[in-house]
C-alpha cells in the first residue's frame, strides 16, 4: 500500500493581463505556495478571493493543487 509523505498545498490565481490581437484573453498565473494541505477547499476558495480583491487584474479563477511524494508502506 502506497503512503503519502511531504504532502503540500498551493493556491493559484489565474489573471486576465489583456486581450491578444485573436480577441482572446491573455493570461498570467500566480503561485502562492506552503499552504497546509488540510485545509478546505472552500478556506482556498475565501482566501483566493480575498487576494483577488488586492489585485488591479481581473481574476479569471483560483485554483488548488496538491502534491506528495509516494512511498511503499
């Protein structure tokens, strides 16, 4: 049975930067890392969010990725 270690979290915020001459929207990404991996998934939402509102680009969606290295138990 596998076993998770060094378990982390990260929050992503995808902005709009502009448009490109095809009329779509250009995107920028931003990581925030060390979150603890525990925390719920609305907690990320509220606080993706609450960054959201300290950025001058429209957020276009938060994100939550999760990692671990697997070991054999």
């Amino acid at each position: 049975m596998a076993v998770r270690n060094s378990q982390t979290s990260t929050l992503k915020l995808k902005l709009q930067t502009g448009m490109n001459a095809k009329g779509e929207p250009k995107v920028a990404i931003h990581t925030f890392s060390h979150f603890n991996p525990a925390m719920a998934d609305d907690d990320y939402l509220a606080l993706g969010n609450a960054i959201g509102k300290l950025q001058t680009l429209p957020v276009l969606f938060v994100g939550r990725t999760d990692s671990a290295d697997l070991t054999a138990e």
